[in-house]
C-alpha cells in the first residue's frame, strides 16, 4: 500500500481545531496508512495530541500557522491576504507535492479560489468543484459534483464535472 498525506487546515469551520483535530486522530486511528501535516496555531493543536499513541503521533506532522481566512471575508478579500495563512500554506504543500491532498471546513470560496490559482486543475476542466460520495437506496455508493461551489454552470461545466466524477471512482 502507499502512504497517502493530507494537508489539513485544522483552523477552518466554525470551530476549528476542536473539531478538526479529534477527527483527523479517528482518521489515523481507522488508517494505519495515512499521514497528515496539521496547518494551524501550534498552541491550540498540540492539547489535542497529548494522548495519542506513538503510531499516531509519528504519521503527524504540524505546521504552525498565526493566521487564518475567516469564514466572513470575501473572496477578493481573502485572496489578496492569504500568504501565511492555514489554507493557502496547506495548498502549498500539495502545490509541491509534499500532501497529495487538501482538506479545510473553512471558508469555501476562499479554498475554490486559491485552489484554481496555485493548483493545476486536470487538463480541460475550467473549474473546480466539491465532491461528495452520497449513499443509495440499495446501499452503494453514488458520486456527487458540484456541492454548491458554483452558482452558475453551462453544460460545458457539468460535462467536466462528470469527467471529475467518472476520474474520482
């Protein structure tokens, strides 16, 4: 099997590190194959690491970060001031291949956005769009695009967001 590292801005959502903490150590927990590089204030992650496990602790990595994109900025906003904050320092980290992946609960447009910008979006897709995997009536599993990140979309787009579904699975 190979590792796979996420980027986790644990600072994003309406509480940050006392909920993004906890679940990425059940994460850990349940995938003894995943690592993960923590962005966000050093003092307010490390209580949450004090009584994990040796095997968690040394798949974690954190990266201190003193400022955040509040949820309330706008995106022109949280664009411009971004450098140095959680997000854009964990979209960074995949930007060079350090995380194959990045995960924030923070502010939604502020992550579309700098993810167009410092990610290189798959060949012929315009835009990017939230993901989720939906249960059935029959208990599979159905692929989900675009969560609302994009108020308008042509069939162009919605063409692209089932090539990103169809890649996905």
């Amino acid at each position: 099997m190979t590792r796979l590292t996420l980027a986790l801005d644990v600072m994003g959502g309406d509480i940050g590190p006392r909920i993004t903490i906890p679940a990425s150590l059940l994460a850990l927990e349940n995938d003894p194959e995943l690592s993960l590089i923590l962005f966000g204030d050093s003092q307010q992650i490390s209580p949450f690491l004090n009584n994990c496990s040796q095997s968690v602790l040394e798949r974690i990595q954190v990266q201190h970060c003193s400022s955040v994109i509040e949820n309330n900025q706008g995106i022109s906003y949280a664009l411009r001031h971004s450098k140095g904050t959680s997000m854009r320092l964990a979209l960074e980290t995949v930007q060079r291949g350090e995380a194959q992946g990045c995960v924030s609960a923070g502010n939604t447009a502020a992550l579309m956005g700098l993810s167009k910008i410092l990610l290189q979006p798959l060949q012929g897709i315009a835009r990017p769009a939230l993901i989720s995997l939906i249960p059935t009536i029959d208990g599979e599993k159905s692929v989900m695009l675009d969560l609302g990140a994009n108020i308008e979309c042509s069939a162009e787009n919605l063409y692209q967001f089932a090539i990103m579904g169809g890649d996905f699975c």
